[in-house]
C-alpha cells in the first residue's frame, strides 16, 4: 500500500538514518535540487507530487553505505516497506545504468539525468576560482568532460545520455542543473 502523504521530511530523516557519510548526504541535496527544478519548471509539478520529486532526488542513493554490492535493489526494497509511491521506487531503480530497469516515466529519467551532472557541475564549481555555481556554465562544463583526468570516476556518457534521454539539448541541460544547485548552494556550501 502506497503512503501518499510522504513529505520531504521523511525522505530526509531516512537518508540521514542510513547515510552517515556527509559527502552523501549532500549529494543527495545536490540531486534533490536539480530534480525539483525540472519538476517546477519543465513540468510544472507542484504539491505533493513535488515532494515525491524531491524525495526521489534525496534518496536515490540512500542504501549506498549500507549495501554498495546490491544498491539500489536494498534501497527499493525498503523504499517498498515504507509505502513510498511506486514511480519513485522506479526512479530510485532505474538511476543508474547497472540495473537494467527503464526509465518510463519523466521522474525517472529526470533523477537519471540529474545524478551524474550534479556531481560533475559541484566538481567544476570546486576548481574554479571562488568555488562557485556562479563561475559555471555549459562551456566550462564542456571543457572539463574533455579532461580525462577531471572527475574520472563519472561516466561522461552517462552525462549526455541523460541530457538525451529528457529530449533536452546537453548545454541546456546543464544550466537547468546550475540553476536547480543554486536552490541548495547554503546547503552545499557553494
């Protein structure tokens, strides 16, 4: 049975309950921004879809540190006990590209997109100058893909394939999440 009334609360009280590791727990700030920006602008959710927008972002890793070996299969399964909606338990499964579950929907394609790129853009933002959103854009992004060394361990075609699989042009793609991280930057600290 699916709990409807799941806020973002909960969502953060979880996160925090099985993630220790501050570096993951701000990654999942860092997607749950980006997320809820396409969710407010590109679609014009609001409410308590919203929220399950927001929930999807902050939790899509949530079982990392318990279970890196069956993630996010374990993450889902709790997901499931707790009565979150089942297209967010689709977006948390289908995030990553090793558990063969497609993206149907906008929220799980979004979460997709938004993982990798978050990550990346907060790694550009760390070398620039001021260590600041405001210093990056499309074109410095598009510079350090090139720099094999930079961020090694994100998939760079990953990062396009996401920008494609929104049907959103990659330079676009990237100023969305800029602009959905600076909704978070106290949190992030950028």
């Amino acid at each position: 049975m699916t709990d409807v009334n799941r806020t973002r609360a909960d969502a953060w009280a979880l996160l925090c309950e099985w993630t220790h590791g501050e570096s993951l727990r701000k990654h999942g700030l860092a997607v749950e921004g980006a997320v809820a920006w396409y969710a407010q602008h590109r679609f014009g959710i609001r409410g308590q879809e919203l929220e399950t927008w927001r929930a999807a972002g902050l939790l899509h890793d949530f079982d990392y540190e318990r279970y890196p070996d069956t993630h996010p299969i374990r993450g889902a399964e709790e997901l499931r006990r707790l009565g979150y909606p089942d297209d967010l338990v689709q977006a948390v499964l289908g995030h990553g590209d090793h558990t063969g579950v497609a993206r149907t929907s906008d929220l799980a394609k979004t979460v997709y997109a938004c993982d990798e790129m978050a990550g990346f853009v907060i790694a550009v933002a760390y070398v620039r100058p001021n260590r600041s959103l405001d210093e990056v854009d499309a074109r410095a992004v598009n510079k350090k893909m090139r720099d094999k060394g930079f961020a090694r361990q994100v998939p760079r075609d990953q990062l396009e394939k996401g920008a494609l699989e929104l049907g959103v042009p990659f330079d676009e793609h990237v100023s969305n999440v800029v602009e959905g991280l600076k909704t978070v930057r106290g949190e992030l600290g950028l």
